[in-house]
C-alpha cells in the first residue's frame, strides 16, 4: 500500500484545483516519506503482529479461558522478547525500506534535537538513543503496562481456577485442588476457615455425584450447570459449590460495571465539575451511568415528586399555639 498511497499524493500535489487540497497533499506526502513515519509503521508492524491473535479470541463471544490465558502468557513474552533483542533486527528493515523508497536516513550517531529539546541544552541524546529509548521502548512499555494492568497475575490466577467449575466437554478441567484453592484466595469472605474445610469434603461427593452423572455431561456453561442444580435439587445438597459457582458467575458483571463506572467519571468529571461536593457529583454519576432508567423519568415527574415532598414537610409542622 505504500508505494500506491505516494503515487496518488504525488498526483494530488499536482493536480489539485485548490492550494489547500495541494497543500494537504505535499504536507501528508513530505510526512509519508520521512523515517519517523517509516520507522513507526515498522514498530506498529511488529506490536500489533504480535498482539493479533490475542485480540482476535478477546472478541470471541465464545471463549476458552484456559486457553485465553495462556495466550496472554505467551503474548507478554512475545511482546517483551521484542522489547529485550529485536532492535537490531528492526532497524536494518526499517533502514533497507528506506533504501528502497530513497528516504532518508538520520545519522543514529549523530546528537538528536527536536523542538523539546532545544529550549534544553544540556538534554542531548543521539540519534539511535531518540528512536531505541523514546519510542521503540517506550512504545512497548506502555503495551506491557496496559496488558498486566488488565491481566495481571492475580486476575490471571483467578481466570484460571474458575475454569476447574466449567462444565465444558464433560467436566473435563474439574478439580478439587484448584476450586478449593478458588474459594480460599479471591472469596475469603464469603467462606469462613470452617466452610473451606467443608468444601474439600463436599467437592469429593459432588466429583462423584455430579461431575459424572451421565445426564450433566452436556452442559457447556456455568449457568446451565447452576440452573440444572437447582432444578435437580442438588444446589441443596451442595450449598457450598453452589454459592461459589454463583460468586464466578457474577464476576463479569462486576468487572464490566467497574469499567463503566471509570469511563463514565472520565467523561463527566470535568474541570468545572471537579468543584462540585462528591455527593452531587455521586448522584449526576447514578444518573449518567444508569441511562436506561433515568430515561423512563420526565421533568413532570420529578416536578411532582419534589411538590408532594415539600406538602408532607407542611403537614408535619406543629400548628403554633
């Protein structure tokens, strides 16, 4: 696509009626042909190569956790290995692209100076030091820190003990080691010391009982296993599990409603707004979050609420004497 897009900015420069479209055309010409622009499609190039795939079973409505989590294994490490050793090998196709195309190449040798730096004079770096530390690295800390961030190795963990419940190709992840571990690291407090050493016991019947009952070998999700409990009664006999498979059951809608929580702030926590007192700026975030509901309320309404509240204040003064 490279040398297809220069062709036709080359051909807008000329062709064009108007000296700004001309002039939008030789600016974004003269910016494709530099080495920075070559050097961060490159960059792009590989990161986003590496984190494909990822983002691909991410999008997946049906997904394989295990198999998710490895993958976010493998993607750290690919993305780190790029990190540590693939500078060299970056350069020289970056460099070879550019020979190719008659783009100049900078002096990596050379002391770098841009519009930053030249109000600081004793801030100079080279060449290979701007494109390796400034961006290069920079670029994919950042990758590295949003991936833990959102995948961090406790999340990770809690991703993949809450796999040991999935009903999936005939309970085929079940055990006991990893559900129990499952209960006593992320919900402590939700199982006392006592009901953990019941689980152990529970999970042993239920491994008997439950995980390979002929007519429970079809199921494919967490909540078809939680509905067939109930209906079979067994969620009774087994209160412990039950309440456990409930907890991983509502940590998606958790985390999604935490995530919505930090974006909407982001929108409505506005400089002016950062004045307000947190109980009004609580109560606008109720409102702004929880759409759907506050759209089924008109400004009548709420006219006629706040008028019945002031009459029920009236009618509860003591009449003066």
């Amino acid at each position: 696509m490279f040398g297809a897009t220069t062709s036709i900015l080359e051909d807008l420069t000329t062709n064009r009626s108007t000296y700004s479209q001309r002039g939008d055309a030789t600016y974004a010409l003269k910016s494709l042909l530099s080495f920075d622009f070559v050097f961060i499609l490159h960059m792009m190039k590989e990161i986003m190569g590496i984190t494909d795939k990822f983002c691909q079973v991410l999008q997946q409505k049906s997904q394989d956790i295990l198999n998710v989590m490895h993958l976010v294994s493998s993607t750290k490490s690919l993305i780190q290995q790029l990190r540590d050793s693939s500078w060299g090998a970056l350069l020289e196709k970056v460099s070879s692209f550019c020979n190719d195309h008659a783009i100049q190449i900078p002096d990596m040798g050379a002391s770098f100076s841009d519009i930053i730096r030249s109000h600081r004079k004793k801030d100079v770096v080279t060449g290979e030091h701007h494109y390796r530390i400034d961006i290069f690295t920079s670029v994919i800390d950042f990758q590295l820190k949003e991936i833990n961030s959102r995948f961090s190795e406790q999340a990770t963990e809690l991703l993949i003990l809450s796999t040991s419940l999935d009903p999936k190709d005939a309970f085929k992840l079940f055990s006991i080691c990893n559900i129990c571990n499952l209960a006593k690291n992320f919900y402590s407090l939700d199982f006392s010391e006592q009901e953990n050493i019941q689980l152990d016991y529970e999970l042993q019947h239920y491994e008997l009982d439950v995980v390979k009952a002929p007519d429970l070998q079809d199921l494919s999700t967490l909540a078809e296993l939680c509905q067939k409990l109930i209906e079979t009664g067994k969620s009774n006999i087994y209160p412990l599990i039950d309440r456990l498979i409930r907890l991983v059951l509502t940590l998606p809608v958790t985390t999604t409603t935490t995530e919505r929580a930090f974006s909407s702030i982001k929108i409505i926590k506005t400089r002016l707004r950062n004045k307000v007192k947190d109980e009004f700026l609580a109560d606008y975030m109720i409102v702004y979050i929880e759409k759907e509901i506050a759209s089924k309320f008109n400004s009548e309404m709420i006219i006629d609420d706040f008028s019945s509240m002031k009459h029920r204040r009236t009618s509860l003064k003591i009449p003066k004497s």
